[in-house]
C-alpha cells in the first residue's frame, strides 16, 4: 500500500470516526504523515477482522484498532446478518441481544455503542450496568432466549487491547458459515443506524439487567458440583489465595466459593477492576509472572491452592505448594487432566456416569486426557482451537443424541463442567477446583501426588509452547511462509524423533510423509494448522494465533515410565528442550 492510499483511507476514516479522541490521534499523525507513515500503514493496511474468538485489536484511531467506528460497523454487520437470517422474527420486531463488558479500558464505552446500534435496528437489547465475566454473557443469552449477544473484551491480553466477542443464540461463539456470512455483513455496511440512549430505554429497546442474570449463574456454579456436603463439612480446613487479575472476576468467586462455605483470601491489589493492570505486564492467568502477587500472599498465609481468572473470567490459573512447601504452577493441560480424571471418578462413585458419556478436547490440547477416557469408557472427540468448536461438539451431542457431554477443555487453560454455559468458564472451574482439592485432601492427597498417581499409570507428558510474534503487514506474510514451508518441505524428524504421521488441517487431509500419496480425509473444519505425530506418541503442531500477530507451536510429549517417573520426567525435558531448539531455527530464520 503506497502512501497516497493510506492517506486516502486514513481521511476517510476522520470522517467516518465519532470518538473525538480517536479522530485526533489519526489527524496527528497525517500532520507529519512522512515521519509516521510506518504507524499510518500498521493502522490502515486492513480492516479489522474476525478471528477465532471475534474482534481483537489494539485499541486507537484506524481501520486496524479497536475504537467506536470499528465497533460500530462490526454491529451494524451482525444486526444485519441476524435481520436477513431471521426475516420472520425481524419483521415481528422480535429478534434481541444481550451485551456485556469486562475492565478494559472503553469496554463500557463500547459496550453501551453496541446495545444502542442492537436496538436502533429492532433488537430488545439487554446490557449489563457493571462489568461481568464471558461465561455469564453465554449463560445469559441462553437464559433470555436471546438470539445474539456480544462481550466487549480482550481476554488475556496486554492492556493495549480491546476486543469484542459475538455469539450465536445458543450461547457459543459464532462459527462457519456464520462467522464468514458476518464479515461479508461488516464489510458491505453503509450506513449505521444509531438511536440515543433515551429514547432506546423510552422505546423499551434497552434494558439493563444484573441481579435477574446474577444470582441464576451462581446458582448453576454451584449445581455443577458432586460434594455439597463434603464442602460444608471440610470447607474451613482449605484456605483459598485468588486474584481476578484487575478483571471481572472477584464478584463471583468470592460468591460462589464463600456460599460454599470456602475461605477465599483475595490478593488485594489485584482485586480492583483496572484496564490498565497495573500490577502485571500481562493478565494472563497462564504465564508464572502474572501469579507472582498470589504465590507470594499465598506462603504468607500457608494456603492450600491459589486461584486465578483473566480479566473476563473465562481462563483459570491455578497453584499449589509441593513437597517442599514452594508453589508449583498447575498447567492448563494438568488442570485439565485433573478435573477430567475427577469428574469420570466422582460420576462412576457416585453412580451419576451417563450411559453414554463424552468430552471435548482441542487438538493442541494433551492427548494424556484420551487415555483416561478409554479406560474409563467415556467418548472423547477432538476439535479445531477455540471453545466455540468445543460448544459445536457439544451441541452435536445433543442433537444426534450420541453422547451426553460431561466435560471440556482445552490447554489455553480453559475448561468447561456445565452445558449452561457454552463457553470456557473459570468461575466454575475454581468451584470444581476447590471441591477436587478437598477431595482429595479428604482420602490423604495433594493435587500434586494425585496427578503423580496418573502419571505412573498413564505415563508421562510434559507441554511446551512455542511462540514468536510478527507484527504488521509484513509479519502476516511472513506467518503464511513459515506455514507454506512447512506444507512444501515437512519436517522428516524433530529432536531426534522420526515424524510418522502428518495432520494437515488446512487441507484437510492425514498422511504417512514416507507415503504421501496415500491420503485419508481428515474429519475437522479447514483451519490453518499443522500436526506432526513423532515415533513414540509426542505430537508438535503449528499455528497462526487468530487473535495476535503471532505463530504458535505446541509440543505435546510423551515419554513411557517403565524406567520410573523420574527418569520418564528427565526423558520429555530433554526430548522438549532439543524440539523447542529445532522449531526456533525454523523460526529464527524466517525474520
């Protein structure tokens, strides 16, 4: 794009724009458009589009960031595609929606630009008064009856970011044809219907909620669990460190976890909602960093598990203390395995195991959770990254009738243990998380040594991700290459190990690389990934971020512990320490 057009579309977006902060950033930057034309073209090459989990940008002036024009073009898209797909209910005035928004710096500013632009179209628009969590926005659309709805958030990302998710009228967020069908919406807008928000509350088209959705999502929170009454006779004997990361979560789980009877010590610094976190460089509930506050308040008080939920409450981070009495960070794959193994044991003891039981894994997630499931026989059934494919099978299930979902998650450290919410939920899962502690407290173990336990009978993984951004324009390019690459020549072997099977999502195809004419059809949604199975069971994928400028590598390993774990743990750190050497080459040498 040479200058005369960014200058083009950086003018056309002035007029357009109708934040005046917005607006002046970008008139600023055309007053001395030679010095920042680098920023110009980052801010104007693209429109933002939507990606795995809907909008997410940073927030500023331009078709690339998140500010009110953005916003209200991608609302204006949505409201029509749900017009054109439901006529009837359109023409009846009958379509609604239910917006909600987390800490984020504009968040409310958008949140409330996107229930006014639902309801100068005809929609009965729902919106929250006061921040609240994604899961809570899915529970609420599917308690309403609502047809769409939108969380203003960026989840874990750094305090730059906004985004905004958009959601199907079964609570999931959008997927195909959808999600391509809305874009082409967005992307033909023209005009954008607006109202004040007077006259939107005068017409009946808005309306604020709390209390109504609240209190039925804590109460569902609480009617996932399988032990009440273990709760109530043990619950002072655990003591509980949680941060919400400045976010949207300490309003729930202090609820749910203290009407259980739990003690919840909130790290109180982080406790209060800030768009700017300014107690960490990221509130990403997976990264040591950001649970620094928690771990350390957590040896001062002797606790027995630290909790932690990003700032829109859908992730879920967790700590415990070892042996040793230091805190060792649970990972999303462990945390999965553990409520997974918790739930099929709780079930089958307390004889509520359906007939015909399944969960949801993404395929970037441990494979660990698949061996616990044959054993155990309960179905379990991959899916493309992001919990919108998990909520597909989910609802697959419910459909067909094959299967009757007890759980899902995936490794980003998302997990979901009900079906009123089709998203992931870490206020549920810290409820979970405390019943599976004092359960296992009760029979003599830590989380720890119960996942030991699984270790010796399953075998040994270890999970290693790999990631390396590449912003702008340029950086797209380069992301596609790496991909290219990597489909032209394969990999014949990493850290040591023969690669035998190639999965190559994008095509849609699974193949032995030693016979590569000999294709099987792969049965998952086209996506832009690519899996590479090693002798032995380690599987490495590879994966553009949908939501950052960033390409992802996943090193999913598996080492046998007929030699004892020890000597299993020691095996996988070498076999994931000579695979992350190998794939930063790779990546060194595509700057």
């Amino acid at each position: 794009m040479n200058k005369d057009e960014i200058i083009s579309r950086a003018k056309a977006y002035i007029e357009a724009e109708k934040d005046a902060g917005f607006k002046k950033e970008v008139e600023d930057l055309i007053a001395n458009a030679d010095a920042n034309l680098n920023e110009l073209e980052d801010r104007f090459y693209r429109n933002l589009e939507f990606g795995t989990g809907g909008l997410r940008g940073v927030i500023g002036g331009g078709t690339n960031r998140m500010n009110t024009y953005v916003i209200n073009n991608a609302t204006q898209g949505l409201a029509n595609y749900f017009i054109k797909t439901f006529p009837e209910k359109a023409a009846k005035g009958e379509l609604s929606a239910v917006v909600a928004y987390d800490s984020r710096r504009y968040s409310d500013v958008f949140a409330e630009a996107t229930a006014l632009i639902f309801a100068a179209n005809g929609f009965k628009t729902y919106l929250f008064t006061g921040l609240r969590p994604t899961p809570e926005l899915s529970f609420a659309i599917r308690t309403l009856g609502c047809d769409t709805g939108v969380v203003v958030t960026a989840s874990h990302n750094p305090p730059q970011y906004n985004g905004y998710k958009a959601y199907w009228n079964d609570g999931a967020q959008v997927i195909e044809p959808h999600d391509v069908g809305i874009i082409n919406e967005v992307n033909s807008v023209t005009e954008v219907k607006s109202i004040n928000k007077e006259e939107a509350i005068k017409s009946g088209k808005l309306v604020s909620i709390d209390s109504l959705i609240d209190e039925k999502y804590w109460d569902m929170c609480k009617a996932q669990l399988f032990r009440p009454e273990l709760i109530k006779d043990k619950a002072k004997e655990v003591k509980i460190v949680y941060t919400p990361l400045h976010g949207t979560g300490a309003m729930h789980v202090e609820k749910v976890l203290g009407d259980l009877g739990l003690k919840v010590i909130t790290v109180p610094e982080q406790r209060e909602p800030n768009g700017n976190f300014p107690t960490v460089e990221k509130p990403n509930p997976e990264e040591a960093p950001a649970l620094k506050m928690a771990v350390e308040l957590a040896e001062k008080e002797k606790a027995d598990v630290v909790m932690a939920t990003d700032p829109d409450s859908d992730r879920f981070g967790s700590a415990v203390p070892g042996k040793d009495g230091k805190y060792v960070l649970i990972t999303g794959n462990q945390m999965g395995v553990l409520l997974a193994d918790y739930i099929i044991h709780s079930r089958k003891e307390l004889g509520k195991m359906p007939t015909n039981p399944g969960m949801i894994r993404s395929i970037v997630t441990s494979p660990m959770v698949d061996k616990i499931c044959a054993k155990n026989g309960v179905q379990l059934d991959e899916c493309l990254t992001g919990f919108k494919w998990i909520a597909n099978v989910m609802a697959r299930y419910e459909t067909s009738g094959s299967n009757q979902y007890i759980f899902g998650f995936e490794e980003s450290y998302g997990y979901n243990v009900e079906t009123d919410v089709r998203d992931k939920d870490g206020v549920s899962a810290a409820a979970m998380c405390a019943e599976m502690t004092l359960y296992w407290r009760s029979v003599g173990k830590s989380l720890l040594e119960r996942l030991e336990e699984l270790y010796n009978e399953y075998g040994y993984f270890q999970d290693v991700a790999i990631a390396k951004n590449f912003p702008g324009s340029s950086g797209v390019d380069t992301m596609k290459n790496i991909m290219a690459n990597l489909r032209k020549d394969g990999l014949k072997s990493l850290g040591g190990k023969k690669v035998v099977k190639i999965r190559d999502v994008g095509e849609q195809i699974i193949y032995d690389p030693a016979n590569p004419s000999a294709k099987e059809k792969l049965d998952l949604p086209s996506s832009n990934v690519l899996q590479f199975f090693l002798e032995g069971g380690t599987v490495v994928s590879a994966r553009p971020s949908g939501t950052e400028p960033k390409i992802k590598f996943y090193v999913n390993a598996t080492v046998p512990v007929d030699k004892g774990l020890d000597a299993a743990k020691a095996e996988a750190k070498e076999l994931c320490a000579a695979i992350e050497k190998e794939i930063n080459v790779i990546l060194d040498a595509a700057n």
